[in-house]
C-alpha cells in the first residue's frame, strides 16, 4: 500500500512539473533574447555524457576552439537515481538556459523539453 502512494504521489508531482511548473519556468526566461552560441547537450539517464553524443560534442568543441563563438552547456543527471530535489533544481535550470538557447542536443526522451513549446529560433537535435 505505501508503495502504491508513493508512486501515485510521484506521478502527481511529475504530471504538475511537467504541465504547470516548467512551462511557466520557460516562459518567464524566454522573454530574454535567444543566444545564438548556447548549445546544450542534455540527458535525463547518465550522469556524464553518453557515448551517442561524444562525436558531435568533440566536433563543436574543436568548432569553438578554433573561432571561440560556442558556448557549449552540459547537462546530465539520471533521474532515476537522484533524490527529487536534485532532479527538480536540474529540471528547472534546463528550462532557464534552454529558453535562450539557439540548439538543444538529446540523447533520449526529455521530459523538461517536451513539458513546452520550443521557441521557433530553437533547434532540438535528438540523436535516438
């Protein structure tokens, strides 16, 4: 019985991030400019960069080495094994960078990515 509550309690606190907290987080951040150099590399099931984006993570970093223009951001956490608040902070601060971000790198699903709708300036590159 308790895991059935906890369960259901963790699936009303997703569906509200997902639907209410994170889309509101994304729109207050997006009222700020796109930032043409951003690019974010993000995966909710590694707590590193998986292997699937290391080829195009070196040819951007070789990219940015060369003319310095890239900001690349990493983002990884596995949802799964993080306490909720670390998952909540890090959901939280994807939307923050990915409201200006001019290109989003995913590995797999997302769940922060999906809770809203991109702006038209953002490109979401998902490798799966």
């Amino acid at each position: 019985m308790k895991k059935n509550v906890k369960l259901t309690l963790k699936q009303y606190v997703k569906m509200f991030a997902q639907n209410c907290l994170l889309p509101l987080w994304y729109d207050m951040h997006k009222r700020k400019p796109v930032i043409p150099e951003l690019i974010i590399f993000a995966d909710a099931h590694h707590d590193s960069r998986p292997e699937n984006m290391q080829l195009l993570y070196e040819g951007l970093a070789q990219s940015r080495e060369k003319d310095g223009k890239i900001q690349i951001v990493e983002m990884y956490l596995n949802y799964q094994k993080a306490s909720p608040v670390k998952v909540l902070r890090h959901m939280l601060h994807f939307m923050k960078l990915y409201a200006q971000a001019s290109c989003v790198v995913l590995c797999d699903n997302f769940l922060p990515s999906a809770s809203c709708r991109k702006r038209k300036e953002t490109k979401v590159i998902q490798l799966w």
